[in-house]
C-alpha cells in the first residue's frame, strides 16, 4: 500500500511539474513584463474564447498581488521611451477594445493606480474578426461581445491611467493583405486615433500575432515607437527590436499559482 502511495505521489508530482514548470528559473526582474489581456469577464457556458476572458475576480486579485508585490506599472509609451525603469516594472495590455475593459478593468486600474495600454481597433462594432485568422471560427461570438465606445474610451485616457495603441482599422489578417491595403490598416488607423482622441499613438499590436517583415516595416515608417506580439516571454533587451517585442499571456483559466509563475518566468508551464 505504501509504495503505491508513492509511486501515485510521484505521478502527481511529475503531472504538476509538467503542468507548471515550476522549478523553472526567474528572469532577471530588471527585464519588464508585457501582460497581455483581451476581455475582463466572467466565462460562459460552451463559448469558444472563454481563455480570453479573465474573470473580474480574478483580475483585482493580479493587480492587488502586482501592486502589494512591489511592481511598477508603466505604459508602452514609458516603457521605450525610458530606459531606467525600476526593478519588477510591468505594462498591462488589453487587445481589441472590449466594453468590459471599461466596466470591469478600468475600475480596477483606477483602485490600485494601475497603468494599462489599450490596443483599439478602429471600425470594432459587428465584425466577426476571428474568422479572419480560422473560417471555421463563425460562431459570431466575439462579434456579439460588447465593445468600448468613444465616450467610454475618451474617460479613461482621462484618467491618466490608460494610453491608446494601434491595432489596426479592422483587426485584419494583415499576411492576407496587399501592401496597400496593410498600410491602410495599419498607418490610417494610428491617423484615425490620434485624430478622434487627440493622443499621440506610440505602440502597435498585430492582430492575432501574425505579422511579416513587411508589416514590421510599414510599423516603423509609420512612426510607432514599439510594436506587440503574441510570442510568449520576456524580452531581454526591449530596444534590440522594439517591433517584435515579447508578451506573457494571462489567460482566463490561469490560477493565482499560475499567474505567480508567469510573472517570474513569462511562460504557461510546458502545458500550452
């Protein structure tokens, strides 16, 4: 009996192991964290991207432990434009501009003066964008999500604490695209935004993290300053290519244990 009460134990351990990676090294907490987000939502039945939604619960329990940890928060802007930033500096990301930002997020940032960068799509209201990266995508879930309108958006760069970046006109599959109509997505939409919210637009993100060197190019002549990837990590020099830079990915169905553990090392475990 009590060897096979060791012999499970060891299963359970190497399954966790596995699972978390957790004997994994810290990178060096001079090297900032990119936090990327999409939704601050409670998940639902059966749906598709509930990975997308962190549950609001969840979410002040990540920046109450952020901000009772000793962690800088910095938006995208500072975080190129500044190159001694303190130890344990971390830039919160939300993709696509979901309503819950502003009703969920926002009140959150504002309670522990937490800085965030929203990547805003341009024309966002009733696009079923996801099936621009899978067609088999159509369920229209992400088209029926509810997203950030102006008015909502102009109060929270109000505060202070919310920067806008780039994130294209439509959330496009920009590898689909011809030169001119990347350029399109990419350098009109900077134009439309600094316009409607009379901010300047530093940073970009590409939509669903595919991007070409063609893309990456058009970012710099554009006159974007950094640009985010889906690529999981943590860069180790941010300015060595501003363009292509890394971001640790927050999942919706992550525990406290697994957010600690991205924190240190930038990535999910072994378990993707």
């Amino acid at each position: 009996m009590t060897a096979w009460l060791l012999v499970l134990a060891v299963i359970v351990l190497l399954l966790f192991s596995y699972r978390y990676a957790w004997w994994r090294a810290a990178i060096d907490y001079a090297r900032p964290r990119i936090l990327m987000y999409h939704m601050v939502s409670d998940h639902r039945p059966g749906a598709r991207f509930n990975k997308l939604r962190v549950p609001p619960r969840m979410f002040e329990r990540q920046i109450r432990w952020l901000s009772e940890n000793g962690w800088h928060f910095a938006t995208m802007s500072e975080l190129m434009q500044n190159r001694d930033l303190p130890k344990k500096t971390v830039a919160i990301t939300f993709d696509d501009g979901y309503e819950d930002n502003y009703l969920q997020a926002f009140p959150v940032l504002k309670k522990y003066a937490a800085k965030a960068t929203l990547y805003l799509v341009v024309d966002r209201f009733d696009r079923d964008w996801s099936i621009n990266k899978k067609s088999h995508h159509d369920s229209g879930e992400l088209m029926q999500e509810p997203k950030l309108t102006d008015v909502q958006v102009k109060e929270m760069l109000a505060s202070g604490l919310v920067e806008l970046g780039g994130h294209t006109m439509t959330h496009a599959n920009l590898v689909r695209l011809d030169r001119e109509d990347k350029v399109r997505e990419i350098v009109a939409a900077r134009t439309e935004l600094q316009e409607s919210f009379a901010q300047d637009i530093s940073s970009f993100a590409y939509p669903f993290g595919i991007y070409d060197a063609e893309d990456v190019s058009i970012c710099a002549d554009a006159g974007f300053l950094s640009a985010v990837t889906t690529v999981e990590g943590i860069d180790r020099d941010r300015f060595s290519n501003p363009y292509l830079l890394k971001r640790v990915k927050i999942s919706g169905k992550d525990s406290m244990f697994a957010f600690r553990l991205r924190m240190k090392t930038g990535l999910r475990g072994w378990k993707r």
